[in-house]
C-alpha cells in the first residue's frame, strides 16, 4: 500500500488524532503561557529571580521528554495527565526568558512619564510595559509551540493523545507493511500542526503588534 492510498484509508482516525494533538499543545501553551508571563513579570524587577527563574525553567528543558513523563505516570497515571504537565513545564523557558527580556527592555522614560500622570504600578504594567514586551513574548511564544509540537508525539508513550500514537504504532511494528506509512503519517501531520500555528502566531502578531514596534 502507498503512502496516500494509507492516507486515504486512514483519513479519519489521522484528522482526530491531529486534532488531539492540536488541542493538547494548544491548551498547554495557554497554560504555560500565562504561567510564564506571571513569573516574568514577578522576577524582572531583580537581577537575582530572573536569574533563578530562567535557570531553574532551563533545567526542567534538560530532563529528557520520556524521562520526565516516565517519572511522572507513577504519580498521575497514564493518559492526558503526565502530558499536560510535561509540556506546560518545558512550554516554561522561552516564554519567562523573553517575558523577562522584554519587560527590562522597555524605555524607563515611558515607565516614568506613566508615574508622572498617576498610572499605579499594575496599570503601568499593563497598559505601558507589557504591551511594550509582548513582541519577544509572542517570539517566545511561537518558539515553545514549536518544540511542544515534536515533544507531543512523546506522549503516545504514556498513552497520551497525538499524532506520536500513529508514530508508536509504526516503530512498534517495524517491517510490517504499513509501518513506514504509520511513521510518515504521523511526522508529517505534526509538520504541517507546527506550521499552521506558526502561521497563526505571524497573524496574530500582525494584529495585536503597533506597525511602529514591529518595524
């Protein structure tokens, strides 16, 4: 069998698969989105937690991706759990990296011409600094998507959802007739997820981004 004629039989267990695998990196970059932005915004202000922060979400990205969700199904189980937590954890890096790069970057002169006007710190920060740092946190944003897209397939290990079940499928059953199709199917559906979210994230930052700081 070919390659698309495999495509073309497995049509619908292939779109559901990609959905699932869409939908559990989606929801874990929400998650570790707005995780990453708090601690950005709790650490820029000291040189000492950036510093902790960026090491500490560094280190959790040296655990390797089956080791952390071999570690993790003693403790959750198997399924959807240790992969939500596995990939919010190594989503964390880019985004607190860049949340605090931006935040310091921004001109102390705009942060004071806002205290001159009577802005309190949290609308400073929302309405002056965070807009300001949201261009390298989108960067940071679309950079995690990007790795959670290939750690995903991981998760079929610890009989997670994803596009990695049809990779699994295909390596457990090498030298049968379907199972180089199986692993193309799967790496191939992952390629085309990363791009369209990546694509996504171009239009959003075409949209939420001021032609001024984009240029």
């Amino acid at each position: 069998m070919s390659f698309w004629e495999y495509v073309g039989n497995r049509h619908q267990q292939l779109l559901t698969d990609a959905y699932q695998h869409a939908s559990v990196v989606f929801q874990c970059m929400v998650v570790a989105t707005l995780a990453g932005v708090l601690i950005g915004v709790l650490t820029y202000r000291s040189e000492w937690a950036g510093s902790l922060a960026t090491t500490t979400t560094s280190t959790i990205l040296t655990v390797p991706s089956l080791a952390m969700i071999g570690l993790l199904i003693p403790v959750v189980g198997l399924g959807v759990p240790p992969t939500v937590i596995a990939l919010t954890l190594y989503g964390l890096l880019p985004i607190v990296r860049n949340a605090i790069v931006g935040l310091r970057g921004v001109d102390p002169s705009l942060v004071d011409a806002a205290t001159g006007i009577g802005m309190s710190r949290p609308m400073r920060l929302t309405r002056v600094e965070l807009p300001l740092a949201w261009p390298p946190i989108l960067t940071g944003i679309r950079v995690s998507t990007q790795m959670l897209m290939g750690i995903a397939a991981i998760a079929a290990y610890a009989s997670g959802p994803g596009l990695g079940n049809e990779i699994f499928r295909g390596i457990g059953s090498l030298g049968s007739a379907n199972a180089l199709n199986q692993v193309l199917a799967g790496t191939i559906g992952i390629i085309i997820l990363a791009l369209l979210f990546d694509a996504a994230y171009v239009l959003v930052g075409r949209l939420t981004i001021p032609r001024g700081i984009r240029v």
